[in-house]
C-alpha cells in the first residue's frame, strides 16, 4: 500500500496549488485570501459541507462516506511568517515581509490532496472533518478553534496533523508516543533605575547591572534548580538599554523564552523566575517588573493513536521508512490544544535537502505532497473502513 496511485495522479495539480499559496504568504488570523482558495478547491472536490469564518479565517469541511460511524479530524495550518523571502524562486513570495517559510503551504497543499481522493472515492465510514486553521505561527489558531466548539460541534473523536522537516529523508515519517514537542512560555522584565552620567554611576541605579544580574541569575533555574534528567530550556534572547557612550539609562528590558514538558516544572519556573528577578532588583536598587506569558502547551501524543498513525505511515512509505519512537524536540505547536481535546497524534514528515524552517531560503519540496496526502487518507479509511461481507 504505497502512495495512493490516484493522489499521485494529482501531483502536477498539487504542486500548482502549492506554488500558487506560496505566492500569496498571509499572517496570523489574516488569512483571508487563502482560505478563499481552499474553499473554492473544496467546493470543486464536492465535499459534503464547508463551514467558514471560525477563527476569522479557519475552514472546517466534512466529507460524509459509507454508512453510520465515527468522524475523524485531519488538520492543517495555513498562516505564513513576517520574514523576506530570499530563495529566488519564480514563484516567491509577492508580498514583501511575507513568506511561507514553515511548509504550512504545503501542509495545506496535502490536505486538499486528501480531500480531492476522500471525496471522489468516499472509501470510509462515518465522516471526515478537514481542519484548515490560520494562525500557527503566533497565537494559536488551533486553541481558537478549539474554544469555537469545533470539537463537540463537528463530533470529531480524533485528530492527526502533519508537519515537514527539513533534512530527514523525503517521504519518511516520524513520532513518537507521549509528549513530542514542548510547552513555549514567554518572560518579559522591563527594569527601571535612576539614569545619569556614565562618568558618575554612583549617582545612579544603573538598570543595565541589574539586568546582566537577572539574565544571568535566570540561568540558575536550570542548572540549580532543576532536576537534569527533565528537559527545560530557559533563555534570555534580548536585553535591550541604553542610546550612547555617556549616559546611564533609565531603563532596562530583558526578553526570552522557557520550554518545559512538564506543567509542574513549568509552575517552579515561574516560581523561581519570580523571586530572581524581586532579589536581583532588591539588590542593585532598582524596580523590575516580570511579565511572565503562558504560550502554547506541550504537543502530547496519545499512544495508541500515534502507534496508529505509525502503522498507516509503514503503508505508504513502507516499513524501514518509519520511526514510531523518535523522541520529543523543544519546538512548540499549537495543534497541542487540539490534543488536548482530543486523543490523536502529530506526525512528521521528511522533506528531504533544504533549508531550515524558518530560513529565508527554505521552500517546501512538492515531491512529498502525494505521500502526505496519502498518509492523510489512509489514515481515513483504515481507521473507519468499510465492513467486508465475508462470503
Ligand atoms: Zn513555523
Ligand atoms: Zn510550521
């Protein structure tokens, strides 16, 4: 059971859609134009129901198949980056500062894929619910939906979503049961002294010390307080003060980010976070305030459904060709949410030699479109296959 031979029919048009979204990049919510042209591929595939507009620019169609049975859920992202596009390519990016630098023109590309297959063979029971989300990248268009009630008001029992990695060979899959991408949290300290001349510091309190002394204290939360076996990143990523050689600001800002698998550790970095940033500021006289933002949650997978997912993955692309037990990464994905709400699993999928995600240089490789795509939809009819009359 390799690629679907009939979705593999489809790759000249796939690569069309694909190269056609990659020239048109949105943000965020703000993905308007694409979702227009999922709907309209939609539309064409004949697929039973499309609901629009759920978190501004989400889409949720279902196809109905053979017969009474459960709905599955099959997702994928749609929102672009705010970088500039830098590969050359003569479909690049028409809109300057915008690029779609993750795949998610691509991920979208393999579910219409599906979807096509899904609606012309309708070889399933039950239903399926397409999930096209915006807003990946920045404030979790899955949670949106997911708080939209798509969930409960589309009856879906499980979900899977597909992610490209650059690097790993083309047309593999990967995953692993349990936890496989962490919890994304994100600290601001805005520090305020007393500023003056850089030739009389001791008229100061000088908010560019008490900032080196947090960034630096902060670093103690993993190597003092926590316990090594346990994943954790903490970093400071900006410290940002000061305008020229001579004077002492006012002001400091510190910027970074915490990746945590688990919540209890996650609540002792906050804890700590805390009481470093009151101490160090008690200490060099000067005011600091933590803003500490709670992000995207840890990508957990259910272990059966992953150990599915691993199974239908070994059908398309054959057994050596697929790890079941790859580990966990300290990136974030908001299809967490959707995770949470339901058992399901994320999978990845090699893209081969390329830039990184995320590079102004990346680009999705439309050679891997068939075999997501067939992922996706057999993912469909095994899980909800049609009862055989034995004779
Ligand atoms: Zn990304
Ligand atoms: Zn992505």
């Amino acid at each position: 059971m390799p690629v679907v031979n009939r979705i593999a029919d489809y790759a000249p048009q796939m690569t069309q859609w694909r190269q056609h979204l990659h020239q048109i990049p949105e943000l965020a919510l703000d993905c308007h134009e694409t979702a227009g042209f999922v709907a309209d591929r939609l539309r064409e595939f004949g697929v039973d129901e499309i609901h629009e507009g759920i978190a501004t620019t989400g889409i949720v169609a279902i196809i109905t198949g053979q017969g009474d049975g459960p709905t599955i859920g099959l997702r994928a992202d749609m929102d672009a980056l705010p970088m500039s596009e830098e590969t050359g390519l003569d479909y690049a990016s028409e809109r300057p500062g915008k690029m779609h630098a993750c795949g998610h023109d691509g991920h979208t590309t393999m579910l219409l894929g599906a979807a096509k297959y899904l609606a012309e063979t309708r070889n399933f029971t039950g239903r399926v619910a397409l999930i096209f989300q915006p807003a990946e990248e920045t404030i979790g268009g899955a949670r949106i939906m997911v708080e939209e009630g798509i969930m409960d008001r589309f009856d879906i029992g499980q979900v899977y979503a597909m992610h490209n990695v650059p690097g790993v060979e083309p047309g593999t899959f990967f995953t692993a049961p349990g936890p496989v991408m962490a919890a994304v949290d994100t600290f601001h300290v805005h520090i305020k002294g007393v500023g003056g001349h850089g030739a009389t510091p001791h008229e100061t309190k000088d908010p560019v010390m008490a900032a080196c002394g947090i960034a630096q204290a902060i670093q103690t939360i993993v190597s003092r307080n926590h316990y090594a076996l346990d994943d954790l990143v903490v970093s400071v990523t900006q410290i940002h003060a000061g305008t020229v050689d001579n004077v002492i600001p006012e002001t400091a800002y510190l910027n970074g980010t915490v990746r945590t698998f688990d919540p209890a550790v996650q609540q002792m970095v906050m804890e700590r976070m805390k009481t470093i940033v009151a101490g160090q500021a008690a200490s060099y006289g000067v005011e600091a305030e933590l803003d500490y933002e709670v992000g995207y949650p840890a990508t957990v997978n259910n272990a059966d459904k992953a150990a599915f997912a691993v199974e239908v993955a070994k059908g398309v692309s054959g057994d050596d060709r697929v790890v079941g037990d790859a580990g966990r990464v300290m990136g974030a994905e908001d299809f967490a949410y959707m995770l949470q709400a339901r058992p399901g699993a994320y999978v990845c999928i090699g893209q081969g030699d390329s830039a990184g995600l995320h590079s102004p240089e990346y680009n999705f490789n439309d050679e891997i479109a068939p075999v997501g795509a067939s992922f996706f939809a057999r993912l469909v009819e095994t899980a909800q296959p049609i009862a055989r009359v034995a004779k």
